[in-house]
C-alpha cells in the first residue's frame, strides 16, 4: 500500500529538499510512518498499489438496426 504525504517540514526525500506544503505521491507505508513519527510529515490519504480495472465503455448494439 502506498499513502500520500504532506510535508510539514523541511526533509530530504528521494534525493530533492522537499518544503512545507509539498505532497509527495506514492510513499511506501514505512517511509511516511518515519515522516510522521519525526514530524515533517502527514498522512493526507491511503491508496491501493494495485491498479484499478479500466471501465469499458460498453456501448448499446440498439441503435445499430
């Protein structure tokens, strides 16, 4: 699982400064409980790793008489 993180702080993630009010996308569980637990860092929202199925467009056949 991956979360979203809202910086707090100033922090060095992925090898760039990162600033107050900078949300870093796709952050490992560990790595965003390490931010939070040091304060410069919050949890916005969890999301799912896995991919989500597309939606297909299914379309009527009706209309083609």
């Amino acid at each position: 699982m991956s979360v979203k993180v809202k910086v707090t702080g100033v922090v060095k993630y992925a090898g760039r400064w990162r600033y107050p009010g900078d949300v870093l996308e796709d952050v490992r569980d560990e790595i965003a409980q390490q931010l939070v637990e040091q304060d410069v860092g919050e949890i916005v929202s969890e999301e799912e790793t896995k991919a989500k199925p597309a939606s297909k467009n299914a379309k009527s056949s009706e209309g083609d008489k």
